[in-house]
C-alpha cells in the first residue's frame, strides 16, 4: 500500500505538489506520478538532497567569512562588500528624493516623496539599447545623465537641489557611501572602462559634461541594500534582503567587529553587508552539483567561470536551463516525439517567464503550457509532453528556490537573532507560483531551532530603497 508518504519519498524527499489526483483505497498518487519515469530519472542531477544543501550552507559561510576577513578578501570569491549604511530608517524620514536604478532589465528614475505614514512615487522607466550595454562606459553614463535631466525637467523638479539615491546593483567595492569601484560587471552588461572605476565619479563627470546638473548624488547602493531598506521602513525587524530577478544576491546586518576591514562609524553597531553571493562557486566550490546544462549556459556566457550561484538560480538562466534540458530529452526521444522545434532550438527562447507559466496551470489543466507550445512551435505536443515539461520546470525552479533558502538559512544563523525578517524582490520570487512557499519550507528546515523568521515582498526596494538610503545619509557625505 503507498501512503502520502510514500509518494513523498519516492519523489525528492520534498515534494510540494499538493495536487493529490487520486486517492482510493488508501492509495495515494499525486501528479509526479503520471510523469514519464525516463523524464524523472533524467532530471535526478537537478534535485538537491538536504545533504547536499547542507554542504552548500557550510560552504557558503566558509566564502562569506572569507570575504569579511582582511587576509583573504582579496582572493575571496564572496566579496562581503561593506555598504556603509549603518542606519535603517526610522520611519520618520521625510521630503522629496531622486533615485536612479541601474543594474538589471530596466533602466528608472524615480522621483519619492517620503511623508508621514505614506510615500509618493513617480518614475519612468527608459531603455538601455543593448549597443550601450555592451558600448563605452562614457556613452553609458552620458545616457544616464541625459535622462535625469529629461526626467526632473518633466517633474517640475529640475531648479531644487533634491537628494539621488543611485542603485547600481553590479558588485562594487565601496570606499563610502559616496564611492563604490564596480569590481566587474554582470548580467549582460560588459561597458568598457568602467571596471574598477569610482561608478559615482563617473556618473558625476557625465552631469558635468551637460553642464546643467542641479542633483545631490549622495549614496550609492546595491538593490539589496535597497530592498533591506524599504522592508526595513515597515517592519524594523528587517535583516536580511534578497533578490532574486535577473540576477541573485543578498545584504544582511552583520555586527562591525566581524568586519575585518571595517573602516566606518564605530559607534554604530552594525553596518549593512552587500554579500555578492551571485559569485559564490566560481572557485569550484558548486562543481560537484552543477549539471551538464549550468556548465553549458556558463561556457556560453560572458563571464564564464564567474556568478555560477547567480547562474544556477536567477531569471537570466532559468528560462534557459529548462530549454536545454527540452532540447537534449526531445533529442533523446523522450519529448515531443523527438521532434525538436526550430525556436526550441534557439538559444534564449524559453523565457523564465515561462516557468511560472507552465507551474501556474491548475492541476488537470495544460492552457497556459499549450500557449507556451505554440510559441515555441511545439503545438504537437501531448499531455503526456505537458506533465513532463511541467515537471522538468518545476525541478529547475524548486532547485532555484532551495539554494536561495540555504543562503538565507546560512545568514539567519549565521547574524544569531531571534526573530528574522526577510525582504525579498525581484520577478522570479514575485511572479513564480511556489517560491515563496518552496523557501519558507526550507528555510524553516535549515535555521536553528530558536529562530523565528518571515519573508516579506519588498516593495520597489530599488527604488524607495535608495531614497531612504538617500534620507537617513542626510547628504552629509
Ligand atoms: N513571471 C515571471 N516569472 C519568473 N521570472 C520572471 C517573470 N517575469 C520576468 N521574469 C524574469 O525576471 C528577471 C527580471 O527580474 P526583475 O524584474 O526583478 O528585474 P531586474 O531589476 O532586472 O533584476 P535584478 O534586480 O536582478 O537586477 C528576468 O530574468 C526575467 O526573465
């Protein structure tokens, strides 16, 4: 006789899925049952054991420590980077702010007003033409300088003298809060002249150029500085902040004296950590998970060898893993009849979009994977083709899901609070329809008995995010 049980180890040891399609005489089968066996043996690499995350926990503190300690920060592959915010707010901040938010798909500027109990928000979001992704880091930031001006001649704002809050989330090593040295760039970006430039220098020497600047550039920050903060605004038990979009990285509240390099305010007890966990592994401490699809995607991209928790996690890849793994099990005659379609066949064409898509379907229902198949070609495919594909999506994001928790895991137990929250943005934990159930349940697995914690959706962590940064600085830099 098979018990919920059964089902349950049979599967991963974690199975989520709640959808119980049959249940009779005390037999239970859920729907990974009615999944090929080839299919779910095929995706064994993909599943990661409570084992193996413990590994990757111990691993993770052992390059975090390596990042916060003076010898061997430089060698580190775990940056630790310290943000110099030592300040959450207090909810009290108050007055109109700029803020620019550059690091993933779009590029906005925002304009925030902060009053009682209340925020105002006006932004608009402009593109980034690949040709200046990819281009001179003085075209870049004429670019950006041209929209700033444009958008606070739009506001009305353009003669006040308003404090910028510049979320710049590529790793940087700051020097303060006002100087950050962009260590390398990633997410598609690959701008020359900018690595190991003062990022704020550069964008300042593109508003002179204009000659019409009237901004108070006054704190650089990461999006999860940001996305801290604007959790951090609510509720003060904020901690930790994470983000998980187009790419995957964490800051967390670490006390000053473990801050070996630490040069700030030592009478504030904490600073804000921008860990740039998105590179742990690129010393080969992931090696022994990474599947034959994450070394594919990561010889393919334009960082090879770097950010590979980024790549096994974020929205960049996602989409993309689950393509390969379509294409080499239709090749293998285990999809679609092995009938490969021309777009199946091309690179980026599965988004990650798509994922959530297929995982949102209701149980017996394939309406939004049979959209997804038309895009890509694929309208022959069975229901059979369908629970396969569902399945294989679902292994890649629950592994996605499972890593983040072991990082947040790492630093809850790691920071040794009692209670813990967890500001967490970007599109994948938004918009997926499990992410957030999938890491709550893990995490709880993960952190030490005594700890109570909770995730919260951040609210444009970008971008209210580097207001207050913005606000509580005071411009006194
Ligand atoms: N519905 C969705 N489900 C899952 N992923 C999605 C969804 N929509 C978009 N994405 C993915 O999310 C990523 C974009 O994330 P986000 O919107 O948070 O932007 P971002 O600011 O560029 O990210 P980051 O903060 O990492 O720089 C893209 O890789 C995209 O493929």
């Amino acid at each position: 006789m098979r018990t919920k049980v059964d089902i349950i180890d049979q599967i991963d040891g974690t199975c989520y899925c709640d959808a119980i399609i049959h249940e009779k005489d005390d037999e239970y089968y859920c729907r990974h049952d009615y999944v090929s066996s080839s299919i779910r043996e095929a995706c064994q690499d993909m599943v990661l054991s409570d084992e193996q995350l413990k590994v990757i926990r111990e691993r993770l503190l052992r390059s975090i420590n390596e990042g916060l300690s003076k010898e061997t920060h430089a060698s580190a592959t775990v940056k630790c980077f310290i943000t110099y915010v030592q300040d959450l707010p207090s909810g009290k901040e108050r007055g109109k702010f700029l803020a620019l938010d550059l690091g993933g798909t779009n590029f906005r500027i925002l304009l925030i007003t902060l009053g009682e109990n209340h925020f105002d928000m006006k932004s608009k979001i402009y593109a980034i033409p690949q040709s200046i992704m990819t281009g001179s880091g003085v075209e870049l930031f004429d670019h950006i300088a041209e929209c700033l001006l444009n958008f606070i001649k739009d506001q009305g704002v353009y003669k006040q003298q308003l404090p910028l809050g510049f979320t710049f989330s590529f790793p940087c090593q700051q020097l303060g809060l006002t100087k950050g040295l962009l260590s390398q760039w990633t997410k598609g970006f690959n701008c020359s002249g900018v690595v190991g430039q003062d990022v704020v220098k550069l964008l300042k020497e593109a508003l002179q150029r204009r000659g019409d600047s009237t901004v108070d550039l006054c704190a650089i920050l990461n999006d999860t500085t940001g996305t801290l903060m604007s959790c951090a605004w609510k509720n003060p038990n904020t901690r930790i902040g994470i983000i998980v979009g187009t790419g995957c990285n964490a800051c967390y509240i670490e006390k000053v004296e473990n801050v070996e390099l630490f040069d700030g305010d030592f009478s504030k007890p904490y600073v804000i950590i921008n860990t740039e966990w998105g590179n742990f592994g690129a010393d080969g401490s992931l090696d022994d998970i990474l599947t034959e699809y994450d070394r594919e995607i990561d010889r393919n991209s334009l960082n090879p060898g770097k950010q590979i928790f980024e790549k096994i996690i974020s929205g960049m890849y996602m989409g993309e893993i689950v393509r390969l793994m379509l294409v080499k099990f239709t090749k293998q005659k285990l999809l679609f009849n092995g009938q490969v379609s021309e777009q199946l066949n091309t690179k980026g064409s599965f988004l990650t979009k798509y994922v959530s898509d297929i995982e949102n379907d209701e149980k017996d229902n394939f309406t939004k994977c049979r959209e997804v198949f038309h895009e890509l070609g694929l309208s022959h495919a069975s229901d059979q083709d369908c629970m396969n594909v569902r399945y294989i999506c679902e292994i890649v994001s629950r592994r996605a899901a499972h890593l983040v928790s072991a990082g947040a895991a790492t630093l809850i137990n790691k920071m040794d609070f009692n209670s813990v929250t967890i500001g967490v943005d970007g599109s994948v934990y938004r918009f997926h329809p499990n992410f957030h159930d999938l890491m709550v349940g893990k995490i709880t697995q993960m952190v030490k008995s005594n700890v109570k914690f909770d995730i919260m959706l951040s609210e444009d962590g970008s971008g209210r995010g580097a207001a207050l940064v913005a606000a509580v600085a005071s411009c006194s830099v």
